[in-house]
C-alpha cells in the first residue's frame, strides 16, 4: 500500500459551481457521445429515475445518482478506476472520464454532509503489503461496507475508519474519494477482528486527512488565460504583502529561509467535520482561551470592531463570532504568535496547540467569503530573502496575508510573490483597516507550485524593486490534519 501518485485526485474546492457547469456543458455531452460510455449512461438515466423522487438528499440532482448507477452497476467500474489511479499527469489532456469523476466525488460531498465517521470494512482477494504509521491512501472510489462479513469479496482484509456516508446502494455500501488518506494503526495476523476471523490478514485504517495535488486543474485550465500549455496548469499569481494588520509568517531576518511543505503546519481544513467543529468550539475551546488573559482581552476588543460590521455584512453566512475571529488576526495583537503555532505545533496539535477557536473561525471565514469564487491574483511582499526551485511544491503554511495591490512597498522588496490562489478569499471590509491593504487570505493548506524565478530587469510591473520573484500557482491542497479534532472526540 502507498500514496499512489498519479491518482487523479481533484476534489473541486473552491470551484464546485463552475465544474459542474463545465460537466453539463462540455464534459457529459462529449462523454456521452462515446459509444461505451454513452450505453452504459443511458441504462444509469433509468435506474436514477426511479431514485429521484424518493431521495432524501434534495441537493443531489438526477445526474449525481445517475453516477452511482454507472459505478455500482460495475460496466465501467475496472476501467474507471483503473484511469482514476493511474492518468492524474494526463488528467488534463487524456482522461476521459471527468463527467464520472467530478459527479461521484460531488455526490459524496453531498451526502456526506458533515456526517461523523463510519467504521467500515473492505475484503479484498489480493496481499497488500505495509508497515504501521504508514500514510497511504487508495487512490480510486474505494467501495466500502458496514458490513464485515461479505466473503464473496476475499480474506484479505481492511477495517477502515472514515469521513463518507452510506451511498444506499446493495451491500450497505459505503464510497470513499480519491483524495482521502489513511493512517495504517494496526496489522493483525492471528488474533482477528470480530467478523474478520476468516481473514489471513487486517489493516486497522484511520482517517488522516486529504491530499488534492489536482484540485481544480481543469477549472483553471477551462476557465482562465494564464494557462502554461506545456504543464496543462493555470499560473496563480501571488505576492505576500504585510501590513499593520499583517506580517508576514517568519520573524525577520536574513538568513535564508528555504520555501517548503511546512510539515507541522496545523493544516486542518475541517473538511467534512465542519459543523460537528463548530460545536466543539463553542462548547469547548472558545470559553477555555478566552479565560487566558492574552487571549480574552484580544477577544473582547474584537467583538467591538465585529458588531460594527456585522448588520452591513455582504456574506450573511458570516457569524459575529468569524468576523470577531478576522478582526483578532488583523488586529496584529495575536497574529505573530499564532501563525508561530500554526506553522510549528501540527504534531502537538491534539495537545499543546492552543489557538483551536481561531484558527477553526478563520479556516470557515476564509471558505464562506470564497465561495467557489474563481481565483485571485494577489501579491506578497517581504523583507526576508527566500530560496526555491521552479516546479517545486511549497505552501506557507499559516494564514498569510496578501493584497491586490503590488506597491505596498513599506512591507519590503528582499523577496516578493506573485501568487493566485484559488483557495483564499478576499477579507473585503471586515479587517480593522478595512479594505485599505485590499487584502486576500491564504489558509494553511493550500499548496502552490514554483513556476518562474524572476531576478534582474525583467521585472513584473509593480515589483520593479524587488529583488527577486516567485511566481505561484496553485497546486491544490494538504490537510494531514483534517478533522482530527473532531475524530478524538
């Protein structure tokens, strides 16, 4: 077992509405016109008929279960998945099947709908080999069940702890995605697990997050002019720019600091935990810190800069609690401190972390105000000097500030970025400044690729100054954290 890495990956966050308006418009109808395919979907239209008027998940429309149709009626399964697994570095050239991919991942976003996790299980009639602590994920729609006792399946066998919900389907199946990984905590020979006592060998499998190195590629590609033809990628553009009510994520120095996957980083993204999260943090974690001097006296002048903005709010999904959240970090107060912890203490999270109310209220600001929206080209300036190599993949690893404005020079012209994120959002009026800096907000887990390395003349318009830049794309998403939090509970 491995992390299998050429999956094709894409969970469309951030770019949910815009895929499906490609699906419809581009992607089913040229699918459809292949003869294999087109069949099968026919056949699906009529099994999802009977469905759709007795769902109970109104969100989920008739081609969503039409995609459940396809996948369990097993026509396509083994070509399917075998694409799914093996075309991510042609996922924007030859994989055919983006309608299938796009409707089964949406459709157990949906039906997964910030369930809790399930305890699932899977027989399979192949060995799999792997070691305890090893991250790995499937790779393709792993098709699960609360059942353990389907020895038509094998003996060789997975219990598997994970995020997705039943699809309703024979077997009590259960459909994980692509992008989930898993924590190998146990294998087992002789003493089996109750209903698993036939198997030769068990893997104990836990959730341990998301991994998304596709996310909305063909979104990008499809709905933007800054495309490199040559990597089938869009350039996000990016330049970190401080302000008074944002610094940037490293204290100031000059020796250099070399861009990377910021490993600690506490990368929860709450991704299918976000309601149950919520909870925890308003029963738990937010009268815990706000008994912490720092953070209490923070925390109340804060909610005098949220109640002044919260009856002229655009975003009405907004709480006073996020907007309070926003005007703590930009506030400056805090901001160092925190984005200190939320670099460092990943592997402390559990315990020793002690920022969980903010850094929950940010991550859900940052995805309420973006909104599926498409990406921003934002810029970041500082005063420290930065080391990289084009085609790398980095993030930052906090929240990190940027702007849309490229000559806020006070904040430095040592290394600058030229960025477009596609996960960020823009702060618009709710910082303490307002919209003076234009700012845009980067969460943890958004991974970027290093597709140019700028030094001397040739300079981006605006950063003439600088001496150097990077130029970022947006490379998806790492969230080895995901509703950790949520799972100890």
């Amino acid at each position: 077992m491995s992390m299998v890495e050429d999956l094709v990956d894409d969970m469309y966050f951030g770019c949910n509405e815009q895929m499906m308006t490609l699906v419809k418009d581009k992607f089913l109808p040229e699918e459809k016109s292949v003869k294999h395919f087109g069949k099968h979907w026919s056949a699906a239209q009529c099994c999802a008929k009977k469905r759709f008027d007795r769902r109970e998940d109104k969100a989920l429309t008739i081609d969503h279960i039409s995609a459940i149709c396809v996948y369990t009626a097993n026509n396509v399964f083994n070509e399917f998945n075998t694409a799914v697994r093996t075309e991510g570095s042609s996922y924007l050239s030859s994989f055919k099947y983006h309608s299938l991919h796009y409707l089964l991942t949406s459709a157990i976003q949906i039906l997964n709908n910030n369930d809790p996790c399930h305890y699932t299980f899977r027989r399979t009639k192949d060995v799999f080999t792997g070691t305890v602590n090893q991250i790995i994920w499937f790779g393709s729609f792993t098709s699960t069940s609360i059942k353990s006792n389907l020895t038509d399946f094998g003996n060789l066998f997975r219990r598997i702890s994970e995020n997705y919900p039943v699809l309703g389907v024979r077997v009590a199946e259960v459909l994980i995605p692509p992008y989930e990984t898993f924590n190998i905590t146990e294998r087992r020979g002789r003493y089996k697990i109750q209903g698993l006592e036939d198997c030769e060998v068990v893997f104990v499998l836990v959730s341990a997050g998301t991994k998304s190195s596709l996310n909305c590629n063909v979104v990008l590609m499809e709905g933007n002019m800054w495309i490199f033809a040559t990597l089938g990628l869009i350039i996000c553009w990016m330049m970190p720019v401080d302000s008074m009510a944002i610094r940037f994520n490293f204290t100031l120095r000059k020796a250099n600091i070399p861009l990377s996957m910021v490993e600690d980083s506490v990368d929860d993204m709450y991704f299918g935990c976000n309601e149950q999260m919520m909870t925890i943090v308003k029963d738990k974690f937010l009268p815990e810190e706000k008994s912490v001097k720092h953070f209490g006296k923070h925390w109340s002048a804060a909610q005098s800069c949220a109640k002044k903005r919260f009856d002229q709010r655009e975003d009405k999904a907004l709480t006073i609690d996020h907007i309070s959240a926003i005007c703590v970090y930009t506030a400056n107060n805090v901001y160092e401190e925190f984005n200190t912890a939320v670099r460092t203490k990943g592997r402390k999270y559990l315990s020793l972390f002690k920022y969980h109310y903010l850094h929950y209220l940010l991550t859900s600001a940052i995805q309420i105000l973006n909104n599926n929206d498409y990406c921003h080209s934002t810029f970041r300036r500082t005063k420290d000097i930065f080391t990289g190599k084009v085609n790398q993949i980095i993030r930052f690893g906090s929240f990190t500030s940027t702007s849309y404005k490229p000559d806020l020079t006070r904040f430095g012209s040592e290394t600058c970025f030229k960025i477009k994120t596609c996960l960020g959002a823009s702060l618009k009026n709710y910082p303490v400044l307002h919209d003076h800096e234009a700012e845009v907000l980067i969460p943890p887990y958004e991974t970027f690729k290093i597709t140019e390395i700028i030094k001397g003349r040739d300079k981006i318009q605006g950063l003439e100054d600088c001496e150097v830049v990077f130029v970022l794309v947006s490379a998806g998403t790492k969230s080895s954290l995901n509703c950790n939090v949520v799972h100890l509970k």
